[in-house]
C-alpha cells in the first residue's frame, strides 16, 4: 500500500482529520507546520510511514498548496454518492479526484448520530469512492462498550453491510477497466471517540485482528488496511504493534508537533510490518 520499499514493507498509516475545528486560516497554518515536518522526516522518506489529511472541505484546495512539496496525501470528509443529478449541496467523488483529492472517508460516527446516515448511505459512498478512484477511508466499531465478542460480531456486521455494494471481482461496467480497490478501515468505537482514554490494548487487538482477518479473505478488495482511532495519541503505535497497520488521529494531532511524535514513533518500530 503506497511507496514501498525493500526494507519496509508495509508502511505504517497515520491519518489526520480536522473535522471542523479550525477555520481557513489556521488549516493553513497547520498545514505548512506539517508539511515541513513531513518534507524532512525519515519515517516518510524511506517509505516507513504514510501520512494523509482530511481538512474541512472548503480548505482542501489550500492545504493541497501547501502539501505539494511533500509526500502528504489530502482527501475530503464526506463525498456523495452520485456523480451527477439534482443533489443540491451534494459533493462528487469525480470533482473531488480532479482537484487532486486522494482519500475520502465515510461512515464516520457524527455523520450517523448528527446526520442521520445509515449504513446503506455509507455503502452507496464506499461504491461511488471506488468508482471516482479515491481511497475510502471507511469508519466502523461499535457503540457501547461491549465484550470483546460482542464488539467483533457487531463490527464485522458493519463492515459487511457497508461492503455490499462493492462488485465481485473481475465485475466493472462495460468497457471499462476494473478499478483498484484499496480500503483503509479506521476502527473507531464510538463510546471511545473523544473520550480521556482510546479503548484498552487487548480490545483493539481483537478486534483489529478479526477486521483484518476478514478483510484478507474478501477478494474484491486488492489492498486493505486497518487503522485504529478513538482518542489515538503517541504510544498507541508502539504498544499494538503487529496489531493495527496505523493510527487515525483527532484533536491530538492538532499540535503539529504531536505529528512530528508519531513519525518517531513509526521510525524506532523494530521489524517489517
């Protein structure tokens, strides 16, 4: 997944989104902090990390000006799933890619609880990210603190119904090449997002462990990745590794130099991942 090299086969991902906690001004701010940060760390330029941003959507455009110099991805909060029509205020993966985008998430836990989506709404904007070439960034746990096997089965219930719009393999319109799939799944327990602690050690490995699990054995999928998030902060890395493939961070990362943290962190990992 990404820029791999012989030394470090799977980069570690660490994703970043802003919501909507800062203005035009600060995004950009922020952003030229962390593209500095990102233009000189060895973690990114021996392909040991992998770093994309999710700033709110009118300030995509700027952060990707201050992006271009590095290898930071930027992608979008939300997209819609269709690409054309009568969808006031609606927002296409297609224009999205055109403006450089590369990652869009969906499914996040404030989309359902604020904007009343469904996990049907999640599956018709998982099918419309494939199908406009952007990376889902694909949100999914559990609601309430549940025992390890309740959390497995209800998340990978989640994950199964938002994947049911994606083609069997080898299926794509007529003439047209098959797309490659690749998913990052970001397990976030919503009783975890925005608490004082992430969710405790042994359950994130259950539970990133079977979504991985599953993941592997589902062929329509080329690449898949599971990332955790849910009040995701330094540490994390080290303490689940071989657990978890990275990090999807909140308010923690709004200090730039928590990011620069988490770049060490990835660069002082032993091993392949």
């Amino acid at each position: 997944m990404g820029d791999v090299r012989p030394d470090c086969p799977r980069p570690v991902i660490l994703g970043v989104s802003l919501k909507l906690y800062f203005d035009l001004g600060t995004t950009i701010g922020w952003s030229r902090s962390v593209a500095a940060i990102a233009a000189r760390h060895a973690a990114l330029a021996t392909g040991a990390a992998r770093l994309f941003v999710l700033p709110s959507l009118p300030a995509v455009p700027a952060a990707m000006r201050e992006f271009a110099e590095s290898p930071v991805g930027v992608g979008a909060q939300d997209l819609f799933w269709k690409e054309k029509g009568p969808y006031t205020g609606g927002v296409s993966g297609a224009d999205l890619r055109a403006i450089g985008c590369r990652y869009a998430e969906i499914g996040h836990a404030e989309r359902r609880s604020m904007f009343g989506e469904s996990r049907e709404i999640a599956a018709r904007k998982l099918a419309a990210a494939f199908r406009t070439g952007l990376t889902p960034v694909l949100c999914v746990g559990e609601s309430a603190p549940e025992d390890i096997e309740i959390a497995q089965r209800e998340t990978l219930e989640e994950l199964e119904q938002v994947l049911a719009l994606i083609p069997e393999k080898g299926e794509s319109d007529a003439g047209k090449p098959e797309p490659a799939r690749e998913l990052i799944v970001a397990y976030e327990p919503v009783w975890a997002i925005g608490a004082e602690a992430p969710a405790p050690a042994e359950h994130i490995r259950a539970v990133s462990n079977a979504l991985r699990s599953h993941l592997a054995a589902d062929e329509r999928i080329a690449d898949a990745a599971v990332i955790y998030g849910g009040s995701a902060g330094p540490g994390m890395l080290t303490e689940l590794t071989g657990s978890i493939d990275g990090l999807f961070l909140g308010r923690f990362a709004h200090d730039p130099r928590t990011v620069e943290r988490l770049l060490d962190e990835v660069a002082a990992l032993p091993g392949p991942r």
